[in-house]
C-alpha cells in the first residue's frame, strides 16, 4: 500500500499541483482547505507525511503544526508557502520541518526529492 499524503492548501491550484506530483510519484493523497479538518484527519487516518501552506483560513499552518508537535504527532511535514516572516520561519525550525519550499521558487523535483526524503 503506498504512503498517504495530506495536502493542507486552500488555493486549488496549489492544491490540485501538489495531487498531482504526489500522485505521480505513486502516493496517495487526501486533502484539507482548513487547519481544524487537517487535525481532524490526523488523528483519524493513517497519514506518513505532511505537505502544508501556512496561510490557511482561521488558524495558520505553523500553528497547526505547533499542535501536532504539541499532541506528540511526529509525522514529518513538508511546508509549501507563498510568503513566510522571520517568525513563522522560526516556530517551522522550532517544530521540526523536513523541509521549507517557497512557491515562487517551487520546482517538482525538489519537491519529489523532499517527500522521499522524509519518507
């Protein structure tokens, strides 16, 4: 059975981006626009890795991924942002990212170098 993907994007180009090179790399995927459904499927479906945007509506993603880390949840994460400050960048850091890939500099190979590198 391959490896689960959560995608926490809200931007459907983004989103449907990120099934797309997951899926082509053999993995499946399940998806979440908002932070409290990504926690919901967290902790309800067998998920192996993370592939998350920070700005989501309600509650951000370094915020989602400061409670996974607060609940033990060691699942690695992927964070795929369009603009990160110096202070969201330190609580990624401080919450143990596998790795940091900024939109405007997003290329599908360090993307499918990441997800195997985590997982």
């Amino acid at each position: 059975m391959p490896h689960s993907i959560l995608i926490v994007e809200n931007d459907p180009r983004w989103h449907q981006m990120l099934n797309e090179v997951s899926e082509n790399l053999g993995y499946t995927t399940c998806q979440a626009g908002r932070a409290t459904d990504a926690l919901k499927l967290v902790r309800n479906t067998d998920v192996a890795l993370i592939l998350l945007d920070i700005k989501l509506p309600a509650i951000q993603g370094h915020l989602l991924l400061r409670q996974l880390r607060k609940d033990k949840l060691t699942i690695p994460v992927i964070v795929v942002a369009g603009y990160l400050t110096p202070e969201v960048v330190e609580t990624l850091v401080d919450s143990h990212v596998h790795e940091i890939i900024v939109k405007s500099e997003f290329r599908v190979r360090r993307l499918a170098d990441a997800i195997a590198s985590a997982l």
